[in-house]
C-alpha cells in the first residue's frame, strides 16, 4: 500500500510517496556525480538527508540529494572550490 508524506527539507515543502528513491551523490569536477546511496521506503527520505548531512565536502568535491521522480528532482547540494 503506498502512502503519502510531506516534509520540509533545506526550507523546500516536499509530498513524496512511500515509493519514492532518493540519491545522495558526489562528484569532482564538471559534471561528474556518483551515487553513493539510495534510499525508498518510509523513512527513505530522513536516511538520505541523514547520509547527506554526514558527507564531508572538500578540495573541489560536491555532494547532491535528489529524486529523479519529483518535478524539480534536487532538494540540496553543496560544492567546494
């Protein structure tokens, strides 16, 4: 049974489905992301920001949470120079 959830994440109202995924990826340089995690399930969402915030970024990497199943799939990122 799929169910309905919202939340509020990096001040951005999300609705999500207990089937959603959701990635937590890094990279370097352009262009260049790997995931890392995938997260789906009820608490899928919380895991991921939880695996997100835990990622150390320095020395020109950059780390991404996104669900290629929303509109706009990019809830945060953050990069270094």
């Amino acid at each position: 049974m799929i169910t309905l959830h919202k939340a509020t994440i990096n001040g951005r109202a999300v609705a999500y489905s207990s089937e959603t995924t959701w990635l937590v990826q890094t990279g370097k340089g352009k262009g260049a992301y790997r995931t890392h995690y995938s997260f789906t399930g009820e608490a899928g969402l919380h895991e991921a920001w939880f695996y997100y915030c835990g990622i150390n970024v320095g020395n020109g990497y950059k780390k991404r949470l996104l669900s290629p199943e929303l509109n706009k799939p990019t809830l945060a990122r953050s990069f270094s120079y």
